[in-house]
C-alpha cells in the first residue's frame, strides 16, 4: 500500500465506523448505504473478509469481499468523500488485489453502476474489463435505476 495509507483487517469492532463510510459513500449515488447488521451478517458469512485504510491514523474507507474457491466477488468499496481522487481508492483497490493474490486468487469480479464513471474508471485504470450487465441492477432515489456492468481481474 501507498506509504500515505495503511491498512488492516476489518473487524467486527469497526462495524459502526464502516457503516457511516457506507452511507457517505453511496449517498451521492442515490443508494442507501448498509447497515451496521447487513455489514456484520457479511463479514460472519464464510469466505468474506475486508479491509480498512487508514490516513493519518483516521479510517478513511474500506473494502470487503467474498472468496470461494479460486475466485473472489469485491461486493463493496467505500471511501469517505473528502480523501476521494487522492489515491486513497486506488491503494486500498491495489492492497485487496495483492491479498488476494497471495491467498491464491485467479480472478476477481465486481458489479458498479454505469452511471458511476469515476470507479468505472478506477477498475478500468487498474485492469478490470467488463463482461457483462445487469439492467435496471441499482436503484436510485429520484430517478431511472443504473445499470450494473460486470467486470472481472485476472489475478493469476
């Protein structure tokens, strides 16, 4: 990771400070953010781990996922809006993806929504191409649901 970010495991004592990075993150969106009990069923489930970056001692943003077999599902990255486009994303993107390697991970997919150009961008700068869409995947307040592209990493 970035020598600006540091990271480490998620865990069921930072459930509340990831549930405001949710909300902040996915507000701008029109997306509810999760809540603290969906996050904690999540991270109880099996193959389900994350991470959470830090700047300056202060948790910024956090990712987790679902590994099965040799594949892994990135099922959200959040990260506070005031460290946004300062490589905060990116680096935690970057960190999940050299973990995963490590633990043996071929590939790894993710759905955004196709009106979310800057983390459409993101996945595709670090290598994720789309193979797929969901119509109509994401709900918005106030206006048409987004489409979902599928995309996927070869890790190995």
């Amino acid at each position: 990771m970035s020598e600006d970010f540091t990271s480490r495991a998620l865990g069921a004592l930072d459930l509340d400070r990831a549930v405001l990075l949710h909300r902040e993150a996915f507000a701008a969106l029109g997306e509810r953010g999760w809540t603290r009990q969906e996050i904690a069923e999540l991270l109880a489930s099996p193959g389900v781990a994350g991470l959470l970056v830090q700047q300056d001692g202060n948790e910024i943003g956090f990712a987790l996922w679902r590994t099965a077999a040799d594949e892994a599902e990135l099922l959200t990255i959040a990260i506070q809006a005031s460290h946004r486009r300062r490589g905060a994303g990116r680096a935690l993107l970057e960190c999940t993806i050299a973990l995963l390697r490590e633990r043996g991970v071929r590939s790894l997919f993710l759905e955004v929504g196709d009106d979310n150009p800057a983390a459409l961008s993101l996945y595709r700068q670090t290598g994720f191409a789309p193979v797929g869409r969901r119509a109509g995947y994401y709900a918005r307040a106030a206006r048409p649901a987004a489409d979902a592209i599928v995309m996927s990493l070869v890790l190995k």
